[in-house]
C-alpha cells in the first residue's frame, strides 16, 4: 500500500500498468486490494501468463525469480522496494542495458516510515486520498541524492534518470 501511495503521490494514476515481481504474498487477497483498487492494472507473473506455461516453472523458485527479472528488467521504470540482492543486480543490468539511462525509483525508506507511521498523518492521508497526496508538489517534484563531506544525504526518493 505505502509504495502504491508513493507511486500515486508522483502523478502515476489508475491507468498505469505494474507488475509486482514477488513470491508467494502471505494472505496476498488482503494486502494486494488496496493496491489493486489504486492500480487495477495490476499485473503478476500469474495474469500474464497461462497456467499451462507457468506450470513449467512451478516447484523451481529460481526460474520464477528469472521470470521476475526478465518483465523488470525490460519495464520502462522500476521501483526498487528491497534491499536483497535481485534489484541491485537488476538496477546494473538495466543501467548497462539502457546506457545509464533506465528509469529506476529508490524510496528513502527511513523517510516514508517517518510518514506512514505517523498516525496523524495516515489518518489524514485515508481521509483525503487520493487528491491530498497527488497534490503535494513535493512528491511529484523528484529530488536527487547528494553526498556532502563523504556523507550521503538521502532526498525523498533517487531516481536514476529523470522522466
């Protein structure tokens, strides 16, 4: 849901396809409707595909996970939501596949925990949703990353290339 409001907060609307590159979600009918409902074109490697050609990879994680990786590393934007190994690799491959220029979102997590655990802000951000984070220039305005006296100084959110 917090990516879905973030992603909602930098103009992204209810016309925009995602895919969700994941594993089995733990009661995934309760925690994907929400993002669903904010992006009904919400795409996994279950809707893209047939059961008869998904059948082939069930039972092996990897060639899911390679699944995952090949629909990410030709999207036009990738939003990184974890720290494990495959979205670095995937933010290389596509900076090396696109010439430095792939379009890659890395959220500030320690800042939009600060937002999100709020409970004033949450309460305010589900009474005025969608139209009170949309119309926050600040989240549509991307800011960049800068390192001052060998310290890196986090913005809101990096983005590889602008859009």
């Amino acid at each position: 849901m917090q990516v879905g409001m973030m992603l909602r907060g930098m103009g992204f609307d209810n016309t925009t396809s995602l895919y969700v590159a994941s594993g089995k979600i733990y009661n995934a009918e309760k925690y994907m409707t929400p993002l669903r409902e904010l992006f009904p074109l919400l795409q996994t490697k279950e809707t893209i595909t047939s059961p008869e050609e998904l059948a082939q990879f069930k039972g092996h994680s990897s060639r899911l996970a390679a699944l995952d990786y090949t629909v990410c590393l030709r999207s036009e934007a990738f939003v990184m939501t974890q720290g494990s190994n495959f979205p670095h690799f995937l933010m290389g491959h596509r900076r090396y596949l696109y010439g430095g220029h792939a379009k890659t979102i890395t959220p500030d997590k320690q800042k939009m925990v600060l937002l999100f655990d709020n409970p004033d802000i949450r309460s305010a951000l589900s009474d005025c949703y969608p139209t009170c984070l949309s119309a926050r220039r600040s989240w549509r305005r991307p800011e960049f990353r800068h390192v001052k006296s060998g310290y890196r100084h986090l913005a809101s959110f990096h983005l590889d290339s602008q859009f």
